[in-house]
C-alpha cells in the first residue's frame, strides 16, 4: 500500500517487536488495564521508523496516550534499540457508527451570533447549598435584566459551574426576549480583539460591536489583572451599557478588590450590583449531578456507583464529569457494567497522573511559602513564625483533606483538638483581616492543588 514501508524488516519481525512490548506491558499495568488496553490492538506496519498500530477506535488512541504514555515508552525502551516510536490508528468502521453513542455531540451554539453554548442551561444546572445564592440570582437576572443586581458579579474556583450559569442567564433571554442583543464573551477575547483593533485601526468599530449590546456577560474578568489597556477600555464600556440601563453579568474567580491591579474604580464600578460566590458543592450535590449527568446521557448510574465517585472527586465539577464520560465510554466499549470496580478503574487511571495530596504535602509548601523548614513545623517550638506556619498548615489540611480536628491534631504530635480548632479559628479570622494574608493562604492551596 505505501513503498515508504521499511523493507529490511519483515512483517513478522516487527509483530515479533510489539509482541515484546506487549510482553514488557504485562509487567507495568493491571491485568485489567492490558485485556482492557492492550489485547486488542494489532500492528500494522512500519513507516519511517514509526510502528503502526491499529486499535479498536479513536477513544483508545485517547486513552493510552493520556494514562499509558509513560508506561508505554518504558516498554519501548525495554525492548528495542533502534528507538523505534509507535503510532496508533484507529480501525476504521462504517461512518455512522464511527462515533461511539455516549461521546457528546459536538458543542452546539446558538443561532444568532451570541456566541452562546445551548448545552448550558438553568434547567441542567443542579442546585446545591453551594451554588443557591448564585442560582436564584442568575435566575433573577434573566427573568428581569437590567432590573434587579446590575451588575451580577459571580465568583468561584475552578469548574464550580459560573461559565455555566453565565450563559444560562443568555440562554434563557434569547428564548423568553428575542428581540434583545445578547452576548457572550470570556475576557481574554475581548483582549485578543481589542489588540487586533488597535493594530488594524479599528477602535471604533470594536466600541460600537459591543456598546450596542442589552446583555453582556463577561466570563473571567480576572483576566483583567495587569491589563490596562483592557481595564481603560472596559470601564468606558460598562458605564456606557450600564447608563443606558443594560445588564452586565461578570464572572471572576475572585472578588472584585481581590483581583490584583485591578483599578479601584474598576474594582468599585463591578461591586455595585450584587457579587455572590459559587462554593466547591457538597458530597450530596455532587451525587445528583452525576445522576443527572448520566441520565441526559440515556444511562442509569447506579448510586453506589454515584457516590463512589462523588467521594473521591471533591472540589471541580469538571473533573466529576469527566470521570463519569469516561467510565460510560469504558463501560460501552468493553461491555462492562456500571460497577464501583470500573470506576476505580477509572478513577485509578484519572488520578494517577496527580500527586495526592497528604498532611506532609501540605506541610511541605506551607515550609516554603513561610520560609521556614518542615522539621521546625513538626517541632514543639512556639516562636510566632513557626506558630504561624502550623497553625496554617492545621487550617489548610482541613480544609483540603477534611481531616477531623482529632486527625489533625495527630498530625502536629498528638495536638488537642481545641487547639487545632483554636489555630484553625485563628487563620479563617486572619484572611478575613488581612488581605495579603489571604493571598498568601491562596497561593499556597493554588501550588498545593496543581501539584
Ligand atoms: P467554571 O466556569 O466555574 O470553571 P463551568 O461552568 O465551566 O465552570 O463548569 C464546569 C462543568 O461542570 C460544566 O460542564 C458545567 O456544565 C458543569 N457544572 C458546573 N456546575 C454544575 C451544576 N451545578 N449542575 C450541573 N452541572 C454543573
Ligand atoms: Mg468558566
């Protein structure tokens, strides 16, 4: 089929070759993880030193380059010299069946230039104690814009659902009020375009595109941060709409006068509607957004299965998600069922890639961040600084691990759960003073988070 192919190895040496790194796969990976994995691939050929290999579908590709890359170039590496590189292809099938049933659909947008996702709607979101407020307030909006909170101001982590929400409120409105300009933008378009403008000269038609709006819901207006030109022009912008007595909804994942740099009367302007947080949801709200998930997919989830993974995914509704398409993608491909020992399997590969975080973690970058050592936390010395970095590090594994007071107290050789409650108390106080402080205890769970 392609003269490229190599021809001073044959066909049966090179399977001779993937035998061997299948071999070498064995020994690193599950048995499960192989039949599930591995079994089913087949080489194909070799081209320009890359070995082909077929495998049941695109899924697969994705999924054994995602958790299996490392594994698999250690197998390589065991088994050949030539430092041969190994490329899977997916088998082909009959176009209509070539995507698999559960894979989502791709992103629909709405008609009519509001840049507006259709998948995200009130009426899919899941209404937690962590997210009420938020909820109600969004819903308010979009039943009488520019009459109630302008601006609405949400904030929140990462994947807690404010793009979500955001756009809700948009899709509702182009629905219930046609006739109103609607649209939609994350911050970090509105600089690329705003670049652009300046560069071709075209400032004004940039103002014009979005003063003429009714609705603007700006995504991540933290992006704002450093960016003066932006900030210059947003100002101009939001007074602009908001005289003219249209709404304006932001999403930050901060406060306003948290997001650094961020001009005051910027920061003022943002504060004077309604700002409302979005909070990491409960274990009970993340169970029903599974369930609620697997039911838009045409899957019933059992809920043993539900709370299993609710229980080790806590804080970003994202990562819930995407455990959950991956255990029904690996469900429907394999044949298997909907069992909690699937989705450790699942869960096991989502989670490996990531350092779990410990009490010795937490110690470890609370050490660095106050500059002192890990030994002198986990020592009885009670000078402020050191009182200050346990004191934190107690807050913060709580706060991460839900430890209870005891385990804590455990933690910092055998502490009283009053005085972990005492320094835990101390800390929560202390960022609600001190801003840098905050900061502070913020960057340390941001480094801890990422890893
Ligand atoms: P953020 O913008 O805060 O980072 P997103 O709005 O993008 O988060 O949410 C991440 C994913 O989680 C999205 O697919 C969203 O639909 C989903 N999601 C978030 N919150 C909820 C909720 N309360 N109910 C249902 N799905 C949610
Ligand atoms: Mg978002």
């Amino acid at each position: 089929m392609d003269n490229s192919v190599e021809k001073s190895k044959g066909i049966d040496d090179l399977k001779l070759i993937w035998d061997q790194v299948l071999e070498q796969l064995k020994t690193r990976v599950t048995e499960e993880g192989f039949n599930t994995w591995f079994k089913p691939t087949r080489l194909i050929e070799q081209r320009n030193g890359v070995l082909l290999v077929e495998v049941p579908n695109p899924f697969f590709v994705e999924w054994i380059e995602e958790y299996y890359g490392k594994t698999l170039a250690a197998a390589l590496a065991e088994v050949n010299s030539a430092e041969l590189r190994v490329a899977f292809q997916p088998r082909k099938i009959e176009p209509d069946t070539a995507r698999p049933r559960f894979i989502r659909k791709r992103t629909l947008y709405t008609q009519n230039g509001s840049r507006l996702q259709d998948r995200y709607t009130f009426k899919d979101f899941v209404v937690g104690e962590n997210n009420r407020f938020a909820h109600a307030a969004a819903l308010a909006v979009a039943e009488a814009p520019s009459e109630v909170y302008n601006p609405l101001f949400l904030y929140g982590g990462v994947g807690l659902g404010k793009t979500h929400l955001l756009q809700a409120i948009g899709n509702f409105l182009v629905r219930t009020q046609p006739k109103l300009a609607v649209t939609y933008i994350p911050a970090e378009t509105l600089f690329i375009e705003l670049i652009d403008a300046v560069e071709k000269g075209t400032r004004m038609e940039f103002k014009n595109r979005y003063r003429s709006k009714d609705i603007l819901l700006i995504d991540d207006i933290h992006f704002l941060r450093g960016k003066e030109s932006l900030q210059e022009e947003i100002f101009h912008l939001f007074n602009h709409l908001y005289e003219g007595g249209k709404q304006v909804v932001l999403t930050s994942d901060r406060p306003p006068r948290e997001i650094p740099t961020l001009e005051e009367r910027l920061a003022s302007r943002f504060s004077g509607g309604l700002v409302v947080d979005i909070q990491p949801p409960d274990l009970e709200t993340r169970i029903a957004i599974l369930l609620r998930k697997a039911e838009s997919e045409g899957q019933n989830l059992p809920k043993d299965v539900a709370f299993y993974i609710a229980s080790k995914i806590r804080s970003n509704i994202r990562e819930l998600e995407g455990a959950l398409i991956k255990l029904l993608a690996l469900s429907s491909l394999t044949g298997r069922g909907l069992t909690t020992a699937l989705a450790d399997e699942v869960l096991h590969d989502l989670l490996r890639n990531r350092p779990r975080t410990t009490p010795n973690r937490v110690v470890k970058h609370v050490a660095k961040t106050f500059n002192v050592t890990v030994e002198e936390i986990n020592s009885r010395r009670r000078t402020a600084p050191l009182a200050l970095a346990r004191q934190s590090a107690m807050y913060l594994i709580r706060k991460l691990l839900g430890f209870s007071l005891k385990e804590i107290g455990r933690c910092f050789g055998g502490k009283d759960h009053t005085t972990v409650l005492h320094a835990i108390d101390k800390i929560k106080k202390m960022m609600g003073e001190d801003m840098e402080f905050k900061e502070k205890m913020m960057g340390i769970e941001q480094r801890i988070n990422r890893g």
